[in-house]
C-alpha cells in the first residue's frame, strides 16, 4: 500500500508540475498577445499621423492651386488620387485591425478559461496530494 500510495503522490507531483508548466505557457502567450495588440494600437497611431500629415499636404496644395490653375488641376488630381487610396488602405487596415482585435479578445478569453480550468484543475490536484499525504501519515502511523 506504501509503494502504491507513493506511486499515486510521484504520479500527482508529475502531473501538478505539468500543469503549472501549462499554466506559465498560458501566460507567456497571453503577454505575447498583450504586446501584439500594443504593437497594433502604435501601428493605429502612426496611421493616425500620416493621415495628419497628408491632410496638411492636401491644404498647402490648395494654397498653391490660387497662384497657378494648371499646377493646382495637377496636384488636386494627384492630391485625390492619394487620398483616396489612403482611404480605401485605411479602411483595409482598419478591418484587418478589427478582424484581428476580435480574434486575439477570442483568443485572450479563451486562454483565460483554459487558465482557470488549469488552475481548477490544480487546485483539484493540490486536494488530492493533501488527502493522500494524510491517509500516507495515518497508515505510517498504524504500522508503527
């Protein structure tokens, strides 16, 4: 009975510190996906800043266009043709960037189930090596 109740506690150590291995993995990719959306937030501001900027390149365009028309036709043309290719970018982007939002808040609640089961799990565990740890002491002390 010793050898076997010391099988089933090496066993339940196995399997509690592959568990909290789980559980450092679930972690790490959670911070990953943590730096990933950071790195999309930086990515919406720098696209924030060009559109600033081409906005201002838009209305030092239209100052010109009053000194010179046939300059002005040119870069009005140019000017729209830009921005509406930085439209249609922009809302490419900015689905993408929703499509990736959502799945990585899928993916973040989903690692924060699998962590609660894990950690349920080894909180389930924990209980388990405490009851075999005392029937382990109570038994040691019926053989003595």
């Amino acid at each position: 009975i010793a050898a076997e109740t010391r099988e089933q506690f090496l066993s339940l150590s196995y399997e509690k510190k592959s568990l909290e291995q789980e559980l450092k993995a679930l972690k790490s990719a959670i911070t990953d996906h943590e730096s990933t959306i950071h790195s999309l937030h930086q990515d919406l501001a720098r696209a924030q800043t060009e559109i600033a900027l081409e906005k201002e390149l838009r209305s030092k365009a239209e100052e010109k266009e009053n000194d010179e028309r046939s300059e002005r036709i040119a870069l009005s043309a140019q000017i729209v043709a830009v921005t509406q290719d930085h439209a249609q970018s922009e809302a490419k982007l900015r689905e993408a960037m929703e499509i990736m939002e959502r799945d990585l808040c899928q993916k973040h609640r989903e690692a924060t189930e699998e962590a609660q089961e894990v950690a349920s799990e080894l909180e389930s565990a924990l209980d388990k090596i405490t009851v075999l740890e005392s029937q382990h002491k109570s038994l040691k002390e019926a053989l003595s």
